[in-house]
C-alpha cells in the first residue's frame, strides 16, 4: 500500500470513528505527511523508536515551537494506534515517546473598557460598519469560534428566544445566548446592511463580505486587528482574544466554571480552567494598583 493510500486510510477511520472536524483531520494528515517525507522513501510500517527520536531531535535542531512537535507527536501517536488496530504492524514504536513539555502560557485577554473601545468602533452608518459591529457583538457574547462565526447560517439565530447555535469542533452543537446589545446589532445589520452587501445575490450566510460571499477566517482576523488598530488598542485583538475575553469577563463577574465550559464548547473542564488563572491574574493586579500596601 502507498503511503497515500495509507495516510487516506487512517484520516477516513478518524473521521468515521471520533467525527473529528475537516481542520483537525487535515492537520493530521498533514503531521503524518510531514514525518513521510522526512523519512525519505524509508517505510512508514518500518519505523522505530529511534527513527522517531531522530524526528524530534531534527526539529528541535530547526528551532521548530514546542507546541508544533507535541502536536505532531499526538498525530503520529494516533496514526500508528490505528496501524495497529489494522494489523499494519506488530510493535507501536510511539509507545512510550514523550513529547515536548509546555510551558503553560495564559492568553492574551482584554480588559472590558478595552472591549468597549474595541465593539465602539464601527460607528458608522455604512453596511461594512454595521457588519462589522454585528460581528464584534456576536463574538464579545458568545464566545464562538472565529470557524463557528463565519459559518454561521439565518437558520442558526433564534432571534425570538435570542440565541445562537452554534456547530463546533466535531459537529458538536450548543445553543449559546445573546445579550440584548448584540442581538439588536444582528437584527439591525440582517435588516438593513446585509441586504445592501448582498444586492441582487443570494446566501444562507449570516455575515458576507462586500462582494457578497461568505468571509472567510482570514478575512474576520484582519477586521478585527483593524478594528483594534482604530479603537487605539496596545494589545491588538484576534477573534481568539474576544472569546478569551468573554469567558474571563463571566468569571470576572461570578459565572459558574462549568456554566462557561458549555458556553464555549469545551469537551473537558480542564480546558476551561485556564480562564480561572487569567481571572485571578486581573485581581492580583487590581490588588497591586489599589492596595496601599500591593
């Protein structure tokens, strides 16, 4: 079998057996891909531990992150887990192989006056604006991904129950409340400047660029750093940073951890517990500022 062959086999039984999402499948493939060609014509099924310390050790020679060869370390655990499960080989060489420890790293928040600034922004009355106020609106009160943003389809917004559902990592849906502020820049944008951005044309998207398609990741990125840009922001904003924000800010103001867990989709509540150190981080600040001994 070629290595192709092999690697479309393994990516259609990840899809088949755990629903990954097409972005997680296609890292994968791209990891397992990686690790072939380094390889250099050797077999994948002929590997061995030493092969895959020699992998890590030439990535850490090209100064490759941390971060990047945990997550090819993951892909290869899985692709020969699989391998073996098919009777590919008789030995996982993966078994035991550590990947890289991570310094666990807070993310980047904004503080809510810098959101007020950020979401005042597009105070125009042109349809981009308004658009792109929707945008920021939905974002600061959901917590979606930008993927789960720029999916978004009419279908999807309950404005009558005043929420939003949303299709996450896996297929996995949520449904996810809007705040009154952001629900009325939906309904004002849907009502008028989508209208205006799509002309004659026709689309279930919730939000499309000025050409009247669907935007892309990409493009909702570059929006919000320029929308940053004009707000005067020092810690210049990704749609990533919002929903950071929207989940410290509920813990900020006393939301349950696992209240916030199923608001953001998260599978684990370890994944959310990052949000309670940024929480603590801001009092220890606040502590530091305004205690006359901090």
């Amino acid at each position: 079998m070629k290595p192709s062959e092999m690697i479309d086999r393994f990516i259609d039984a990840m899809w088949l057996e755990h629903g990954l999402a097409h972005n997680t499948l296609e890292s994968y493939r791209r990891d397992v891909r990686q690790f072939e060609v380094w390889l250099e014509g050797a077999a994948l099924m002929g590997v061995v531990r030493a092969d895959l310390e020699c992998y890590l050790a030439a990535r850490y020679a090209a100064q490759m992150s941390p971060r990047s060869t945990a997550r090819h370390v993951s892909s290869l655990r899985r692709f020969y887990a699989w391998a073996l499960r098919e009777s590919l080989l008789s030995m996982n060489p993966v078994v035991g192989l550590d990947a890289p420890r991570l310094p666990r790293s807070l993310p980047k928040h904004l503080s809510e006056a810098d959101v007020e600034r950020l979401l005042a922004a597009p105070s125009g009355t042109d349809a981009l604006s308004q658009r792109d106020k929707a945008m920021l609106e939905t974002l600061y009160a959901s917590g979606l991904r930008v993927s789960e943003l720029v999916s978004l389809r009419l279908r999807q917004i309950d404005a009558n129950a005043g929420v939003v559902q949303a299709n996450g990592k896996g297929g996995k849906e949520r449904l996810v409340p809007l705040g009154e502020v952001a629900l009325q820049a939906l309904k004002d944008y849907l009502l008028g400047a989508r209208g205006e951005l799509l002309k004659t044309r026709e689309s279930d998207f919730v939000f499309v660029s000025g050409r009247g398609h669907a935007l892309t990741r990409q493009a909702c990125w570059y929006m919000i750093k320029r929308r940053g840009l004009q707000a005067g922001l020092i810690v210049l904003p990704s749609p990533h940073v919002l929903r950071h924000a929207f989940a410290t800010h509920l813990l900020n103001h006393g939301a349950d951890l696992r209240v916030v867990q199923l608001l953001l989709g998260h599978a684990d509540i370890s994944t959310t517990q990052i949000y309670t150190h940024v929480a603590r981080e801001r009092l220890k600040q606040l502590h530091a500022h305004h205690h006359p001994r901090g």
